[in-house]
C-alpha cells in the first residue's frame, strides 16, 4: 500500500517547517533555568525504539498479550526506585506514570479505598496537581498552613488534627514544594498521629523533585518507606531528565491488594490510573540509571547543590536577597522584573521567583541571568 505514512516523507516545506522549530527549542533549551526539568540527557542509543508501538497496558507485574512492551525495563526500574526509598522487599508495587500528577492521583485514590471517610491534610503550598487531584477524587480536604520556609507549619496540622481525631488522617506530605523545595518531615508528622493514638491512617508523600534528591545527600530529612510513608510519587522528567514527561509510584501491595481484589471481581487486574501506557518513559529511566547508577546520581545531585550556592553567593553579592531549603536545589529570590521573566523562563508566584539548578544549569548560566536581573533593575 502506498498511503501508509512509512512510505510518505514530508514535504519541502514541512521539513522546513521542522527544522526551525528544531532551531527555536535548541535557543530556548539554552535559557531554561525557571523550572525543575533536567534538560541534559542523551538517549540516542534508544532513538530505534522509536519504530515500534510499545505499549505497557496495565500492570507491571503481570505480562499481557500485548507483548510489544518494555515491562522487563520498567520492573527493573521500579525495583531500583523501592530500593532507593527503602521499601519493604517484594512487598511493594509501582508503575512508570505519565508524571508527577499522574502518581498523586494513585497515592489518594488508595489512601481513598483504604480510608472513604478519611480527611486529606495538606499545605498552603502544596503543587495544583493536590487540588485538583482532591476534586477528582471527591475527598474530605483541609489546607494546613506554611511556615515562611514553605514547610507545614506543625503546629496546625496537629490542632487540626486534634478537632477531627474521630476521622482516619491522609496526610499529603511535600517532599520539596514547588515554588520553595520545603520538605514536611514525615517523622514529625508521625509523631503528631502517634499522639493522638490515631489507629488508621495514610501518609503518601508528593516527592515529585525532591524523592530524586534525598536518596543521594547525607542528611535527608525522614520521608521514604523507611520512615513509615504508604506511598510516594517522584517525576521522572525532572531530575533523571526525559524527552518525555513521565514519573514513578510506589505503594505498599498489601494495599494495592485489597483494591486489586474488588477490580478482579470485574473481571481485569487493571491496576493503573491510566490503560494504555507508554514503553518509551521505562527504557529512558533504566537507561539513566544503569549509566548513573547510584553512585551517579549522587555526583549528578552534588553538583546541582554546588550551583545553588553558587547561585545564592552570587545573587547576594549583587545585593538580591536568594536562598534554599536544606537539600533542595530551589533557590528562592524577590520577583524580577518581567523581561527577565520572559527571557529565563522563570516561575513566579506573588512577590517571590525560583532559579531551579537541574544538572544543565551552569555557572555561566547563573552569571548571565544575574546580569540582566541587574541591568533590569537600573
Ligand atoms: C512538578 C510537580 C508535580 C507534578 O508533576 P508532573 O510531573 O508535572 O505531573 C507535583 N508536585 C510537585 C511538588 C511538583 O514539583
């Protein structure tokens, strides 16, 4: 057949048409220093996976007809990532999401099967994907304040606690908020539960940048397995760096259990958010941690810290009041004017802005932008 679009190239005009994309996003790739997205990363030995219809339908852990798909790679994966986070072995499920969001909504709905009554607990600062997530899934919510460093304010969280002590907690907990990288301590928040002697309750941990971090620095504030979580949800596209946005969940299978159980009843162990899923986000994973490796990613991390002090020192020199969060490469600065916001890509929210420093960022970066901030100014 000659219509299949293997036999069709582009026309001149199309290609043309690509090539000056290609141009703008190597420009733009250039100045992209606002937000979390690691945009250094080569994946050519995998362009030729690009030829087929891979397809990880439904469960990891159970191989499907469809047997187009990377499931080999992305169990692999999920197994570094419990690891990592120090899940209890063979105790423990996951999936490659399509992102950050995509697993938060996973954690609740659990937290939702576990507990229907419950109340989500969660911070003023907590990332947009929460709220909406919080109305998909219809659950009980109430916003606990922030400290000024962006971390829950503990105080709040326990009176509020306290009133609703006849209703099981489901504590959203931030492992780097978006706009300042705070991270709730999830031994603190325990702490508070075991207080009030509450007998059921969920803790997933929204570790979209952070849960890349934490594993690989000295002193990690307690917000994995190992400090009593349920469940986490990290971002791929972010610290690893992907081409395209995906992340990683991670539940205790005791729980995905019980409502695995109840969806079988219907005859399927359809056990992601999401049917079809892509088998491209795995082979990207797994191959930045096979060449990573533990002792990589924390070379990787080192060096992001690296150039967030480099960035505040410098910020400070010029008179621009920066900081970050112990263990967090978000460095926090007053609102620049707005070309400057236009030109870097930089986040804003109210009075304050974040330069983020993921591995492409560079001193000659940080120098560039604290010159126009400067001239901006003058
Ligand atoms: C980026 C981010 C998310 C959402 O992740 P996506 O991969 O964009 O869906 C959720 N929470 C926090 C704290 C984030 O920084």
């Amino acid at each position: 057949m000659e219509s299949t679009h293997d036999k069709v190239p582009l026309s001149a005009a199309d290609s043309q048409r690509l090539d000056d994309y290609y141009r703008t996003l190597e420009k733009e790739s250039n100045r992209f220093v606002g937000y979390p997205a690691n945009a250094r990363f080569d994946y050519s030995e995998l362009h030729r996976f690009l030829r087929f219809p891979l397809n990880n339908v439904g469960d990891p852990f159970v191989e499907s007809t469809y047997r187009v798909n990377s499931r080999e790679f992305e169990q692999e994966v999920l197994h570094f990532f419990a690891r990592v986070y120090h899940a209890p072995e063979k105790r423990y499920w996951g999936y490659v999401t399509s992102g950050g969001t995509e697993g938060n909504l996973y954690g609740l709905y659990l937290a939702r099967e576990l507990l229907p009554d419950g109340i989500v607990y969660y911070s003023e600062e907590t990332h947009y994907s929460v709220s909406k997530v919080l109305r998909v899934l219809a659950l009980r919510n109430i916003m606990i304040k922030t400290q000024s460093s962006g971390e829950i304010d503990y105080e709040d969280l326990r009176e509020t606690v306290k009133i609703h002590r006849d209703v099981a907690p489901i504590i959203l907990a931030n492992i780097g908020t978006t706009m300042k990288g705070a991270v709730d301590d999830v031994a603190r928040i325990r702490e508070i539960l075991h207080d009030f002697a509450v007998p059921n309750f969920y803790i997933h941990c929204d570790a979209a940048l952070s849960g890349m971090i934490l594993p690989f620095v000295k002193d990690p504030q307690p917000y994995d397995f190992g400090a009593g979580i349920d469940s986490i949800s990290v971002s791929g596209h972010k610290m690893i760096g992907s081409p395209i946005p995906c992340g990683i969940v991670l539940a205790m299978k005791k729980n995905v259990d019980r409502i695995a159980r109840s969806i079988e009843y219907v005859g399927s162990l359809d056990t992601t958010i999401s049917g079809s899923r892509n088998g491209l986000s795995p082979l990207f994973l797994w191959a930045a941690m096979r060449k990573l490796g533990p002792a990589g990613f924390r070379e990787m991390v080192v060096g992001c810290l690296k150039m967030a002090d480099y960035a505040i020192e410098r910020l400070k020199a010029a008179g621009i009041e920066a900081w970050r969060n112990n263990n967090s490469v978000t460095v926090v600065f007053p609102r620049p004017p707005v070309e400057v916001i236009e030109k870097w890509q930089i986040a804003v929210f109210r009075e304050i802005a974040h330069l983020i420093t993921m591995p492409h960022v560079t001193r000659t970066h940080v120098d560039e932008l604290l010159e126009d901030i400067v001239s901006a100014k003058s």
